[in-house]
C-alpha cells in the first residue's frame, strides 16, 4: 500500500491522506486549519473516491473544492454530509468577513450533494476489488473509521475517542495489520472525566453567584451541546449563541447517531437562544452563561462578549476545547494575552481551560493500538508523535512528513 499526506500528518488540522492502490487512487479526508489566513494542505490530484471521517473543518473544509474540482465520490455518513454543508456555507461567510479568500464557490457547496454516498456503520461496501467498512470514531456524532480489506486489513481512526461522551459512545478496537491512528494527545493523559465536569459546574454556579457572566467559548459541531448537557439542571441561566443551534437541531434529526435524543433534547429544552446583539447586551447586564462560538477565538459572539466582560474580576472566561497553535484562544492558553480588535491584552477576569477532549489521550491511544494488534502503525495529526511512538517498540512505526511516500505490505 503506498501512501502519502498532504497535509496532516506533522500538525493537527489541514488532513488529508492520499492513497496509491493497484485497483484505485483515493483521498481520505481534505480539510483546512482555519485561521487568518488559513493554512491548506497540498492539492489534491485525480481521485477515484473519498472516504470522509467527519465534518470538522479540518477534516472537511476542501471537500466542497475537491468535488467541484475533481468530482470524487465521497463517503460518509448522513450525519457528516449533512454538518459538512452547514460548516462550508459558515466558511465562506467568515472568509467575506475576515478578507481572504477560499477556493470555492456557494455554487460548489450547493452541488455537494451530488457527490456524497451514504454509509451506515459496520455495513460494507464493495469498491472494485476492495471492501470497506465504517465503524463510529467515538469522536462526535457521525465520526468514522474506516476498516480497507485488499487482501490485508487497514484501519485508519481519523479523530477518535475511546471514552463514551454525552453525545456518543467511545471507539472499540478492530484488529487490523496496518493502522492509521491520529496522535493529537500524544505525551498528554486526561483528566478523570466525572471529577472535571464538576469541577466546570461548580466555577460555572460561582461565577454566577458573584454577579459575573461566564462565557464558554466552544466548538459548533458536538462541544457547545455537550456543555449545554453539562449544565442542564445546574439551576443558572444558560445561553446558546452561534451556530450551535442549527447543528444541534441537525444532531436531533439524524437522532441514531446520538447517546440519547431525549438527552439532548432537555437539555436544549433549558437553554435560551441568542439571536442578536440586543439579547447578547441584556444577557451581558442580566448575568449567566454564555456557550458561544468559536471554540478557538478567532471569531464570532465569544470575541463580542470577552470584550464586554474581560476588565471585571467577577467573570470568567472558560476553554473548553483543544486551541491550535497559531490561534487567539492558544495565545490566550500559553501567554495570558488575547487579541481583540488588533491590540493584544490581558484580561482581568478569570480565565481557565477545561480539557474536555473528544481526542483519545496518550494511555488510551496506547491500548487502542495494543488491542487492535497491527503490524505497522502510523502515527499522524499530532505534533509529539514521538513520544507516543516511544511506547510503541512492538510494532514497526512510522512517522510520516507531509508531501513524502511511503509504503508498507
């Protein structure tokens, strides 16, 4: 199997995964690292398909390109064609916003359609002489690896998580010769689950008891619901602003790749929805928490209300999401500083990262890897693969740059 990346395999974002078999060229995932401007990986040639893990944008943000451009058929859940639409249009609204430019069109996105195969998981389907299944990632809803059967077996995880979150269930292990497993969390465990939402309800209810607003920039697709869930029954007014909605309403109409719809739906039922800028000025002067978009900073209603509530001890700003390096909310993580309206300062209020990860840690990567029992594994989406590789002396390894080729049996 030959292979090579064109983005993804030395950072976490811009993925995409080019594959060179005898029966079929093909891409796994062609996404873009937003930011201003956003980095994007190397262009992709003729394909014969695309097997699409999910809709974050760094794993789908070119797929509008990539069909209009190369008219691949592309594989993928309802639930990840339906989110990846939704996230396209966003794209090119922020990019008319923030004065660059993407490379395709309104009329690209409304033509996706066109190009997206359904896949349900554990069915298989036949390309040719190769089999493929899609099992979930346990990453959002919709997530999917794929297991490629072409006389050996290959699995490759896309963004996984082995454990169950509010919204979906954690990824099992498929035995495999070959696996791709992303790294994102190499070097790095988790925190105790249980003990870290509690920890985030009971600073989330005290910000609030001192007269502050607690705003909670987090991810449209599967962060910002899952933090509402979080704080259902938590007795405090709590805001949804963003985009969320819109994907929240898509999670509760494709319900089968949900935990629980009935869940998600009182926790939704508890929350109030934020339309404009005159309900985020009197939510501002009422107090409550705000879950608001962009999980990194780099836009949207979070920079709004940050700039409004960043001077006063009494509120608090909570990440909730992994931050990218080059992003606001990195800045904010690493240096203490944010950037609002081109000056950089440092805000007064509270400020703390809860790691509520959708990404497997570095223990868990470890026995997912073990219970799986490959022969090679590659190790992409990550920037310290090689503390993960270090515990990894069973197998043969690879850790792959981008634009380079590889091979193996």
């Amino acid at each position: 199997m030959k292979f090579s990346f064109l983005g993804g395999a030395e950072e976490v974002g811009m993925a995409g995964i080019l594959f060179d078999l005898p029966e079929y060229r093909f891409l796994l995932d062609y996404g873009f690292t937003p930011g201003k401007p956003p980095s994007f990986p190397k262009e992709s040639p003729n394909i014969d398909f695309c097997l699409l893990t999910h809709a974050h944008v760094d794993h789908s943000g070119l797929i509008p390109w990539l069909s209009s451009a190369r008219g691949p058929r592309i594989f993928a859940t309802t639930m990840t064609q339906s989110i990846t639409e939704i996230l396209a249009r966003d794209n090119l609204k922020v990019s008319k916003l923030e004065g660059y430019s993407l490379p395709f069109s309104e009329g690209d996105v409304a033509s996706l359609r066109n190009y997206f195969e359904p896949i349900e998981y554990g069915e298989k389907f036949e390309l040719g002489e190769i089999d493929v299944r899609g099992y979930s990632s346990g990453h959002i809803p919709g997530s999917t690896m794929f297991e490629i059967n072409n006389g050996s077996r290959t699995l490759i995880t896309g963004d996984m998580n082995t454990v169950d979150s509010m919204l979906v269930d954690g990824v099992k292990p498929i035995r495999c010769d070959n696996l791709f497993i992303e790294s994102t969390y190499a070097g790095r465990e988790h925190p105790n689950r249980e003990e870290l939402v509690k920890e985030f309800r009971d600073d989330v209810s005290d910000t609030i008891k001192r007269g502050g607003v607690a705003v909670i920039p987090a991810f449209a697709v599967a962060r910002s619901q899952e933090v509402a869930m979080m704080l259902e029954s938590l007795g405090v007014d709590v805001y949804l602003d963003g985009m969320s909605k819109r994907i929240a309403t898509t999670f509760l109409s494709d319900g089968k790749f949900l935990r629980s719809v009935s869940k998600l739906k009182k926790a939704l039922s508890q929350v109030k929805f934020v339309n404009n800028d005159s309900h985020r000025k009197k939510l501002l002067k009422n107090g409550g928490a705000v879950i608001t978009t962009s999980g990194m900073l780099d836009g949207g209603p979070a920079l709004f209300y940050i700039k409004h509530i960043k001077d006063d001890e009494k509120n608090s700003i909570f990440l909730t999401g992994y931050q990218v390096e080059g992003t606001n909310g990195r800045r904010l993580l690493d240096t203490g500083m944010i950037e609002l309206d081109g000056d950089i300062g440092k805000p007064k209020c509270n400020v703390k990262f809860f790691d509520f990860s959708a990404h497997a840690d570095h223990r868990a990567l470890v026995k997912f890897i073990d219970e799986c029992s490959p022969k090679n594994v590659v190790l992409y989406h990550g920037d310290k693969r090689e503390l993960l590789a270090k515990d990894l002396s069973n197998y043969n390894v690879l850790l792959p740059k981008d634009g380079e080729n590889y091979e193996i049996a």
